[in-house]
C-alpha cells in the first residue's frame, strides 16, 4: 500500500531506549515500532509475522547471526532481503566478518543517541524519501 | 525578571500534585535513570525532574545540580507549567522575563532552558522534566519529540504506570 507506515522491529535489551526510540518514530510517522527485549523472542515472532526492517542489537553475537542466516535463507515471515542495521556494545573484526555476507545495511557501536537510531529507522523503512520528511 | 506567575487553577494544580504523594519522597532509581538518559541525549549540564510546590520547586530527580529546591518566583519551571507545550529559551540572557534572573546572573548560571510540562491530569501541570546549560542552546523537531516522550514517561511513572517495565 503506498505511503503506509512502515513496520520495523526494535530488539534491545535497554527499555528505556526501546521505548523512546518507538515513541518518537510514531510520533515523527517514521514506523512502527514493536519493542523486543531478546533475540529469543524475535526468533519466535519473526516466524509468525512479517516486518519491512529489523534493528537488531547483536547480543555475544551467536543468536543474532542465526537469526539473521534465518532471515535471509526465507526461513522467516519476512522477506529474506529485509533491510537490517545491527547495534553492538563492541564488536570485533571475526565477528564482523560473520555478518558481512548477510547484508547488513549498517552497524553501529553503543552508545549512540536517540536521534541516531531514528536517522537509522527512517532509512531502514525508507522515511525519509516519503513526502513530509 | 519577571516573577513566575500564579495560574488561576493553582489550587487544585496543587491539589493534584499533593496527591501523588511525591513530594520530599527520596530520590528513586526510575525517575534517576530518564533523568540520566536525557543528560546523555542532549549533552546538557543539568537535567531535572521539578515539581512546582506553592512556594517553591523541589526536584525529584537531578543531576547537574547540588540544590534540592529553590524558590518558585525565580524559577523557569513556574513559566513552563503555564502552557501545555513545551518551553524552550534559547538564551534566557537575551529574554525579558529571565534576563536578571538570580539563575541566569549567578549559579547555575543557566542559559538555556527546556521544560517539558508534567500534568497527571488534563490542565493540571504539577512540574517539569526539564534540561538546563550555561550555553545558549537550540532543539529541532526531533530533540522536542524526545523530550516530550522522555516526559510522557516520567508521567507515566508519576502516574504508577511502570511504563519501562520489560
């Protein structure tokens, strides 16, 4: 449908952040924003319902990169192209190399701003090229 | 300077805020975690959370800032819970009503001010979440939408609401 509002799906295990960051991209009309405390639990819903992008805080990296290998093999509701930007408390360059055939749109290192996270979403679901923004 | 005026419903603003049972209340990590969370944000020296008592503001959560009061006639706080948005000075020395400010012409020397209003209920704004820094200062519309969602949860809190809870 054009010009609907796109949905992304936000996994962080900080509430404070997750809540703000979806509050604003409602209020803004970036997205819709579904507020995930853990990878487990994105597994288990991105293998019942579809979402146009994923914001994914890495974790020790070994759940996210499976899941991530899941979304793009088609194994997920989802398409298995769906624009996904990462967020990590650190990372090193071998788990770096593990996600790079899995393309990832961006990586960003904590901490970051709000304000950041929302340059991110708006470019993950695309945003920023509808009119008004 | 001029004198943080009096509402009309400042009686039962007052009652309102009495009744959350807040006041002089000791400092509580969920109000301390928004209010650090903002300072991080917006990069600014203080953050409070203010509650504009009859005669004065008592802040339930700070950081930036030793003094647990002051006195509502000089404070910003007692003009941002005149209007339901937020407020913005820019450069409180380059505005008439806080110019010669005792805030602004001696500690914390505050130059630029955002209070978000607090109202548990509709029309009834008790304080502010509020960032305060000795160097003038803009916001966009991005920085006003998460203040004002930072304040919606410190509401939400004052309310009972546990919004942060996972």
């Amino acid at each position: 449908m054009p010009g609907r509002r796109k949905t992304l799906m936000l996994v962080d295990p900080h509430s404070l952040f997750r809540r703000t960051v979806a509050m604003v991209a409602r209020e803004l009309d970036l997205a819709d924003i579904r507020e995930v405390s853990t990878i487990e639990s994105a597994q288990r819903q991105l293998e019942h319902e579809a979402f146009d992008a994923l914001l994914l805080d890495i974790g020790d990296g070994l759940a996210s990169l499976s899941l991530m290998q899941n979304l793009r093999s088609g194994a997920l509701r989802s398409a298995a192209d769906m624009p996904v930007a990462l967020t990590a408390e650190a990372v090193d360059a071998a788990t770096l190399a593990l996600f790079k055939p899995l393309q990832v749109q961006r990586v960003m290192l904590k901490p970051f701003k709000v304000k950041t996270a929302l340059e991110v979403v708006s470019a993950l679901t695309g945003a920023a090229d509808r009119p008004g923004h | 300077m001029l004198a943080a005026p009096i509402p009309a419903n400042d009686a039962e603003r007052l009652q309102a805020l009495r009744e959350l049972l807040i006041l002089d209340t000791p400092p509580e990590q969920r109000f301390d975690r928004i209010v650090a969370f903002a300072r991080q944000e917006f990069e600014v020296e203080t953050v409070l959370v203010s509650l504009v008592d009859a005669d004065r503001q008592w802040f339930k959560a700070k950081l930036g800032l030793d003094a647990c009061e002051t006195a509502r006639d000089i404070s910003f706080c007692g003009h941002a819970i005149l209007q339901p948005e937020i407020l913005v000075i820019e450069d409180a020395r380059a505005d008439a009503r806080f110019a010669d400010n005792p805030l602004v012409t001696g500690p914390p020397f505050i130059r630029f001010y955002a209070g978000a209003p607090l109202a548990p209920r509709p029309g009834l704004r008790v304080g502010t979440l509020c960032l305060l820094d000795p160097r003038p200062r803009r916001l966009d519309a991005t920085d006003l939408a998460i203040l004002g969602s930072l304040r919606d949860l410190v509401q939400a809190e004052l309310l009972g609401q546990r919004p942060l809870e996972s």
